[in-house]
C-alpha cells in the first residue's frame, strides 16, 4: 500500500514540482563527482612525484648492477588496530626480482637495494645477508656484487643522488608542460588597498600592476599575484622590514616607489604587509551574494557566471592588458552612487534549443543600509595621508580631529566619510583640532579651518579587519575612529548608557546552529569575546558589522562611571545611512601564461623550478635561524589542500604545484640527516675521504636517531594538521 501511494502522490505533482528537486540531486552528484575528481588529480600527482624520485633511484642502482627487491610508493608497514589487522598495500605483484607496490601510509616511497635498508632494527640482519664469504680474521670480507655496499663509493654516490636529480628534471619538465599548456594566475594588479595601509599611504591605485619588488633585478610581467604576497611576507620574516621597493605600472608609465610593510595586519605581530587586495572582474563569482546578506532579503535576479557589462547605461571600459573590464571599474560606478539605487547591465549566458546562448538583462540594484548598533563613537585623530594628495595639499597633518564638515559638527566619526562624500565635486570645509606641540589631549589645541575641493565622484576604501582606518577617499586622509560613545539613539537612552562611556569590549551571541551555518564566512574567532584595543578597533569593528545579518545581536562590555558593564544590542538597518559596498561577490581576475613553442616551454620550466629551488632554500633558512616559527610548517593535510586548491585552477596548476614540491622533495631529502639520502652521502662522503667506511654500530645508532627525530617531525606536523582541521 506504502508504494501505490508513493505512486499516486507522484503522479499527483507536476514536472515544474519535481524538477527543482532532480536538478538539486544532479548537482550534488556532480559535485560529489568533481570533488572525487580533484582528489584524484591531487592523489595522482603527489605519487608521481614520489614515484619519480624513487625511479632514479633504482634506475641508477639497475644500472651499476645492484639488485633491487622492492619498489613501492608509500610504506607497507604493518598496522593493527586491536584483534584488527590491516593490509599492509593498496597492491602489489612480482616482476623478475623485484616486488612492486603502493603501501598503505602515503607519506613517501622506497627502494629496496640488497644490503641497504633504512630501518636501523634490520640493516645488521641485512649486513649479514650479503657477506658471501671470508672472516672475522681476514682484513677483507667478500660481499655479494649484486650488493648496495659492494660497488665503489662513487657509484654508490650516483645511487644516492639520482632521486633529487629526477626531481629536478621532471620539476623542468612539468613546469614547461604546464606553460605550454597554458598556466591560469592571477596577475600584481591592485584591486584596492587597505584604507591607511602602507600601500594607501604612497598612492597605489586601483589598476597599478607591480612589475618588480624588493631585490628583484629585471621586471617580471607574468608575475602571480600569490608569488608576490608571499614574497612581501618573507621578506619581512628575513628581517628586510623597513622599506620594500616597488616599480610599478600605472597607466602605461613606470614609477619606482617605496613602501612601509607593516605588521598591524596580523594578531600576532609577526607577518608583514602593505594592505593590497587582489583584483577582480565584473563577472559574479559561484554566488552572487550571501545568504545573509541585504541583497538576499531583495533578491536582485543576480545569478552566477552573470558578467555586469555597464552601470546607469555606462559601459564599463576593457582593459587592453587582459582584454576584460576589471572589477575595480564596477566599484568606483557603484561607490560613486552609493545612496541611490542603480541599473546593471548584464551579459547573461542561456541554454536556448540545445545550444549555448547569451542574451542581456537589466537589473534594478538597490543601496545598502548600514547596519548599526545605534551607538556613535568620537572621531580620532588623523593617521596618514597620502602623498601629494588634496588633503596634505590643503595644509592637514597627521594628529588632526576633524570637529566639523561644512559647521555641521562630526557627532559620529564612523559616518564622517558619508559627510565628506556627499560633498562630492564641490568644495568642502573642514574644521580641524590641531593638537599643541607640549599636550597629547584631543580637546585641546588651536581651531584650524581648511577648505578642500572634492573629486568629482565619492569613493570610499575597504576597512582592514584589523587596525582598521576609515578614510576620505579622494582626499587622501586616514582616520581612527576612538571607542568613546558620542552619541545613543533614543531607544538606548535607558541610563545604563551614556555619552563618555568606553566601549572595551564584544562579543556576537551567535547560537551553535548559527555558528555551524555561517561557519564558511566567518572564522571561528568571530564567535569568540573580541577586546576592542589597537589591533580590532572601532573601525575594525564597524567593518565586521556589515557582514552580519540584521537582528545579530552583540554583547557590548561598556566602561561606564568607573565599572564594566554589559548591554546586549541587536543589528538594524539604518535609516538615511548607506554602505558603499552592495554586497555582490565578484570572480577574481584570471590571465593565461603560456608559450607557444617547446624551446620557451624549456626555459619557462627551468626558470619556475629555480625560483622554487631557491623559495625553498630561502624557507629552510629561515625556519633553521628561528624567524619562522611553527606555524609555518604544514603536514600531509596542508600539502593535500593546497594542492587540491591549485588543482581547482586548472591541471597547469596543479602542475606548477608538483614543481614546487619536487624542488622541495628533492632539498628535503638531500639534508644530512641519517636516514634521509642527504645523511647516506655524508656516510659516503667520510668513507671516501677515510678509505673505508664509518663502522656499522655508529651507522645504525645514526641511523636510529635520525629515523626517531623524522618521526617526531611527522608526529608534530600531522598532529598540528589534525588540530588546525578541529578548530
């Protein structure tokens, strides 16, 4: 009966009612689909990798005539679990003499020679194995020939060596393969910069791509735009903190430039920075906004893979250099209309009779209130400006409050740039507090007025999470905002707070559901007591809150008359306040790298892995001199995840990211540590200076500290993996 209603309740529903549901099942197959793809490339390349440094292995061993009884990828180490007994490969089977296999912990590979094992427990059994004759008396034993130890000390050298040679060589070769193919990156273009962060403060604009930086003697056009982050961050690890050089780009002309990195973007104090953010274009990214977000409460028909072609009927201009609009052109059209609804032309792809078709669609888009806790804060003093800017011109200075737009006194310094902004294309007063030269106090000082003419259309600069600055875009001022409360809606005009008061700490009240919902936009930290101090101030504050949905509800911890106290406050809307940001997410801009011969191929390939060679060294270094500490160093998960995230780029990716890992691979294992290859060569290198080689116990007691010290490592990576999966 159970089935002939099942029967009758779907014939009772329209294709319209199912289809929404089938289409929903097909898409979770294909994902589950693609995600089993990725994790196949991933577990494909990273066993070549090792597949190839094993193979010159026992190339060079086969080739001197050294038997080899196993060759596998990863280890076939026993493992029980209680009563439990797992298989020690994934499979294996003989050829000639030699067994061939994957085990079962992927963390390496192995060759086998005759007389050789890396396992200190079994090399006296293996000693023995090979004496084919002669005595304890007689000065010389015979060994077997076919032996690892038989042959001479130079060939044994070759045997050794030859893994990190064909990690080499096929680093060279997969990094030419991926460039003739063609390598998908994200070019040294500013998307924008932090508000009052190094890069902000020497007038990065938008657009301005970086050709060179810090010690680098030619300029790099095909630089990625990660290569560089990175190189900032290590530069700052290698002491090189106070001045990072840069030759830029910036509409057809070059500039030599000088930043500051710092490291107020970083809770730790410890990774340096210049405040750049990516660029990206004006086609809409997986989804088209959050689901928390004021757009979802509208729902604008913004769909994914949409490309947003003009704003109000403005075409948005082509970048010749990447043959697409870039998406800082979108935000300055929709910054500069901020307050107001506006009109997106889009290109829309379309499935018409089979075929793949476009066609374009207007869409009204609407501003975005501010979300608001209904408490307003002191504005703080003037931090940076930018050079040669409007605002250094008309005579501002750093220790500047700025007291009063047009005599409109500034009652709420988070809305100061919606003053400022309003004033766009006119001329703007600005009253200033100049502090005096014997007094730090923001309330005293001289009453300086200045008048300042405003660029033609507002624009505002994205708040750093940390040590935030709100600026007047255009004029080339930063400002910090104070935590001292200047102004309560009426609904908070309660007595329990008050004007003066100093708000010191918050904390969102988000439940455990919400928290497992939301946990792919936000960080675990957002959930946790955040101390309102230098690193997450007010204006850190106030950029955070944008992304929470309306009706969040925080716990303020306020200083009031000498005392903490606490006072639960809930996210609105605000009235006659908008955001300069509407919400929409938008794809990263992507170009291809590629060349069209086999010659280049070769040069690009030797080129990529000898940046990698020497990124590597320049890691090592570092982590041996203690300037980066352990957060620095990744396991097998970290390896794993940062190669399925390339590999989600394209196959050339993930290509580039065997390179990388080959080099790596290959210094790794060349380190003089007993029981890696660089520990043998230091064996044979002492045997060929001495005449004979180091004695058997010493080898083993090594052997068996290097193998425990490998183990420890292991252990502190993999552990710090699983913990970083936990939190």
């Amino acid at each position: 009966m159970g089935s002939s209603l099942l029967v009758d309740g779907m014939n009772a529903m329209t294709l319209a009612d199912w289809l929404p549901i089938l289409l929903a099942e097909s898409s979770t197959a294909s994902g589950l689909l693609k995600q089993f793809w990725l994790f196949f490339q991933v577990a494909l390349g990273l066993g070549f990798v090792i597949f190839v440094h094993e193979l010159g292995h026992f190339l060079a061993a086969k080739t001197f005539g050294v038997r080899c009884d196993k060759f596998y990828v990863g280890f076939d180490v026993p493992i029980s679990i209680g009563p439990i007994h797992l298989p020690r490969t994934l499979g294996k089977f003989q050829w000639g003499e030699t067994e061939y296999g994957i085990g079962i912990i992927p963390l390496g590979g192995y060759v086998k020679m005759l007389g050789q094992d890396d396992d200190p427990r079994k090399q006296a059994e293996e000693n023995e194995k090979i004496r084919a004759g002669g005595s304890q008396e007689e000065v010389e034993e015979v060994l077997d020939p076919r032996s690892y130890p038989a042959k001479p000390v130079w060939q044994r050298m070759i045997i050794i060596s030859a893994g990190v040679v064909m990690n080499l060589i096929f680093a060279v070769v997969l990094a030419g393969i991926a460039y003739r193919c063609g390598v998908a990156y994200t070019p040294t273009v500013v998307g924008s910069s932090m508000g009052g962060g190094p890069a902000w403060q020497i007038g990065l604009q938008p657009g301005d791509q970086v050709l060179r930086f810090g010690e680098m003697k030619s300029d790099v056009r095909n630089m990625r735009y990660d290569d560089f982050a990175i190189g900032v961050i290590m530069r700052g690890f290698a002491g090189n903190k106070p001045q990072l050089p840069l030759t830029i780009e910036h509409s057809g002309q070059r500039k030599e430039l000088v930043a500051t990195p710092t490291a107020d973007y970083d809770p730790d104090r410890e990774i340096y920075r210049i405040g750049l953010n990516p660029p990206n274009t004006p086609r809409l990214g997986d989804e088209p906004y959050t689901d928390i977000s004021f757009l979802h409460s509208v729902a604008p028909d913004l769909r994914s893979g949409d490309l947003i072609t003009a704003v109000n009927g403005e075409t948005l201009p082509t970048d010749e250099r990447f043959k697409v609009a870039l998406g800082s052109e979108l935000t300055a059209r929709l910054q500069a209309h901020w307050e107001q609804s506006i009109e997106l032309t889009i290109e829309r792809k379309s499935q018409q009779e089979g075929r793949e078709a476009s066609e374009t669609v207007q869409v009204e888009l609407p501003p975005v209130p501010v979300k608001s806790l209904g408490i307003g804060f002191e504005p703080g003093p003037i931090v940076a400006l930018q050079e040669g800017s409007l605002g250094q011109k008309a005579g501002m200075q750093v220790g500047d409050v700025i007291e009063a737009v047009n005599d409109e006194p500034v009652v709420d310094g988070l809305a100061l740039p919606s003053l400022v902004a309003r004033s766009a294309g006119q001329e703007v007063r600005l009253r200033l507090r100049r502090p005096s030269g014997d007094s730090d106090s923001q309330s005293s000082g001289e009453s300086v007025v200045v008048a300042v003419q405003c660029p033609p259309e507002a624009a505002f600069d994205p708040i750093s999470n940390l040590a935030g600055r709100l600026t007047l875009a255009g004029l080339g001022v930063a400002f910090e905002v104070t935590s001292t409360i200047s102004q309560l809606d009426e609904s908070l005009a309660d007595g329990e707070l008050a004007v003066g008061d100093k708000l010191t700490q918050v904390h969102w009240l988000a439940d455990v559901e919400q928290q497992k919902s939301l946990k792919d936009l936000f960080t675990p930290k957002a959930f946790v007591p955040q101390p309102i101090d230098k690193s997450f101030n007010v204006a850190s504050l106030y950029g955070f809150m944008q992304s929470l949905p309306e009706g969040a509800r925080l716990k303020c911890y306020v200083q009031h008359d000498g005392k903490t106290l606490t006072k639960d406050l809930v996210l609105k809307n605000a009235e006659d306040w908008y955001w300069h940001q509407r919400g929409i997410m938008l794809s990263p801009l992507m170009d291809i790298h590629e060349t069209k011969n086999l010659v280049s191929a070769a040069q690009l390939g030797l080129w990529e892995t000898s940046r990698r060679f020497t990124d590597v060294l320049d890691f090592l270094r570092l982590l041996v001199t203690g300037r980066i500490g352990a957060r620095g160093v990744g396991g097998p998960v970290a390896i794993v995840n940062a190669a399925s995230t390339e590999a989600s780029l394209g196959v050339s990716r993930l290509l580039l990211f065997l390179t990388l890992l080959s080099a790596n691979l290959a210094i790794l294992n060349f380190l003089p540590i007993p029981a890696l290859d660089g520990g043998h060569m230091v064996f044979l290198t002492f045997e060929a200076i001495r005449g004979k080689p180091v004695s058997e116990a010493l080898q083993i007691r090594l052997t068996m500290a290097g193998v425990l010290g490998l183990l420890c490592l292991m252990a502190f990576v993999i552990v710090k993996d699983i913990i970083g999966l936990v939190g």
